[in-house]
C-alpha cells in the first residue's frame, strides 16, 4: 500500500511544471524552411522542455542535433518544435527569454499544435479535419486538445500563444469572434483558470506583405485584448521576411518575436501565477546600465538595463548618444516582473 501511494503521488502533476501550448497555422511551426542560425538558437537546457509533435529521426536541420524524437513524449527543446524539417519558431525565444526571469525551480514546457496552412476554424470542436501537418485527417481540435490534457498530468498549463491569421486575413470581423470562441473552448474542455494569459501575434507588417489585408488584420488584433479577458497582442513592427514569400519571417525575426511573445505573456502574468526571479518590485531610480559610466551620453547600439543584484531587466536600443536621464524615459519595464 505504501509503494501504491508513492506511485500515485509522483504521477501528481508538477506546480512547477510551466506549461504553454503553441497553436496556430506556418509562422508558429516556422515558417516551413530552415535559415542560417542566429545566436543562441541552439543553446539548450533541461528547463526547457517540448512536446514531441512528431515522430522524428535524424539531425534537426538547422541545429543538426540527432532528434530521435517520438510523438507526445517530452525531450529537451530544440528547433524545431513542429514539423522535422522546419526551423525555429516563436516558440523557442519565448521559453528562453521567459527562463531569464522566472525563477530558478520553474521548467517551462511547451505543446506545439499549430498547423501549417490551415485556416482558424480547423480549431473550432466542429471544425474540418486538418489536411497538413501533425494532425493532417485527425479534427484538429481534438487532437489539441487530447495533447494538452496528456501535457497536464505532468504540469500546469500557464498560457496560450496563437499566431494565425494567413488564412482567413481579408475576414478579420470573423476570425475575431472565432477566436475568442477556440480561447473559450480550450479553457472551459482543460478546465484552465479563465484568467490564463492568451498572447495573440500580428501578421507581417513590413512593406513586402500583402499589406491591405494584413493591416485591417492586426489593427483586429491589436484590438483584442479590449475586448478578451488578460489577452494581449505582439507586434510584428520591424521584423522583416524571408524573401522566398510574402507571409513568412526570418529566423532572426523568429528569435524577436518569440522575445515578444514573453514580454507580453509577463505583463499579464502576476507573480503569484508566474514567480519571478529575484525581488519583486524594482525601484527605477537605482539602476545600473551598462556600457557607460554614470554622467556620460551612451553610445550608439544595444543597452543592458540591469539591478543592483546583476538581473538583467531590459534590453533597449541607444540612439543619438543620449543622456541617462533620456535612457531613464525610454526604460519599458513592467515593474512586477524583474
């Protein structure tokens, strides 16, 4: 009797176990090609953990790490987290930038689900059965759903991250109201607090995207953290496209908006739903920022904002060689996540 308890305390979910599900159509799986690697995109750890979408041997594409890989067992995070053959995803850059701050006893576990080149109503419990990807003749959203609920007995879901919008951009009024429909349906089917952040991502924005569809898109979804309970939506300002299309980024964008993605999930996030590293509030006007001495312009190029105790708590651009006290105004920290 006693081993019996201990074998069914040990299958208890992990409080710890910070799980996130990834869904979506191409730009979520990557963007279905591999780039040259960029820094850091292969750097792994034991916090970070993937549930395998499929079942994979080899060496990963870009990477070239072996995969042996098989579906719905969890392996240690590399790209890529959907299909064999792609790359990185936003996916990656979110778990490594949200283990830089969230504390030390905390594994961030990922569900990736999305599928490329499916329209958003593949997502719906009634929705078509998806024709590509992991789930190609399966209904999609049971098939989600049946990978999230094996996720949950062994972590906690914390989020949810959607990047879809390809197919079904010129309809904005509609995938609005869908979506918050899937948000609901996955919530109310995985018993999930209906405060867990969902973190939804703008099309391309650059000027090589089809852009009349792509801006009514994301003024749509900009506007949906007015209208959905602790959402919020992730820009695609600045970052730029592969070149071999007019939908997909670049992997160093990839890197960017996976970045994004946790620094908009932290916002929503309280401490007590996602434990931070180190104190909890942070007093602006004792900071350290490096490179430059105290009294001097800061040069041109990337700046470090960090605490007194060496966090770093901010990654900003330096223009014009401006003073601290201009640095100071531009410091865009969310003071309950350090």
């Amino acid at each position: 009797m006693a081993a019996l308890l201990i074998g069914k305390l040990s299958a208890a979910p992990d409080p710890n176990y910070h799980i996130f599900l990834l869904f979506g159509q191409s730009n979520m799986t990557g963007g279905g090609a591999t780039s040259p690697v960029v820094a850091k995109e292969c750097d792994t750890t034991s916090r970070i953990k993937v549930m395998a979408y499929q079942t994979c041997t080899g060496t990963s594409p870009e990477c070239k790490f072996p995969m042996g890989r098989t579906v719905d067992k969890w392996y240690t995070s590399f790209p890529p987290l959907h299909d064999c053959g792609e790359g990185i995803c936003p996916g990656d850059f979110f778990a490594k930038t949200l283990l830089d701050s969230v504390r030390s006893d905390i594994t961030i576990g990922l569900i990736p689900c999305a599928l490329a080149g499916q329209a958003l109503n593949v997502f719906l419990p009634d929705g078509p059965n998806a024709t590509l990807g992991a789930a190609t003749g399966k209904q999609a959203y049971a098939w989600m759903i049946a990978r999230c609920k094996l996720a949950q007995q062994v972590g906690v879901i914390k989020g949810i991250l959607l990047h879809q919008g390809e197919s079904g951009s010129g309809n904005s009024t509609a995938w609005d109201a869908m979506a918050m429909t899937v948000f609901d349906n996955i919530k109310k089917d995985l018993s999930l607090d209906a405060n867990t952040p969902v973190i939804v991502g703008e099309l391309r924005s650059d000027a090589t995207s089809p852009s009349q569809n792509n801006t009514n898109f994301n003024k749509m979804v900009d506007g949906l953290p007015a209208k959905y309970k602790n959402c919020a939506y992730v820009s695609s300002s600045g970052l730029v496209g592969n070149g071999r299309d007019v939908w997909h980024f670049t992997s160093a964008s990839f890197q960017e908006f996976g970045t994004r993605y946790a620094k908009a999930y932290l916002s929503l996030a309280s401490s007590a739903w996602e434990p931070r590293q180190g104190t909890t509030s942070i007093n602006k006007s004792k900071l350290l920022m490096q490179p430059a001495s105290a009294g001097a312009n800061f040069p041109d190029g990337e700046l470090k904002i960090i605490s007194l105790d060496g966090k770093i708590l901010d990654v900003i651009q330096s223009k014009n060689g401006k003073s601290p006290g201009e640095i100071k105004k531009d410091i865009r920290l969310n003071i309950d996540a350090p």
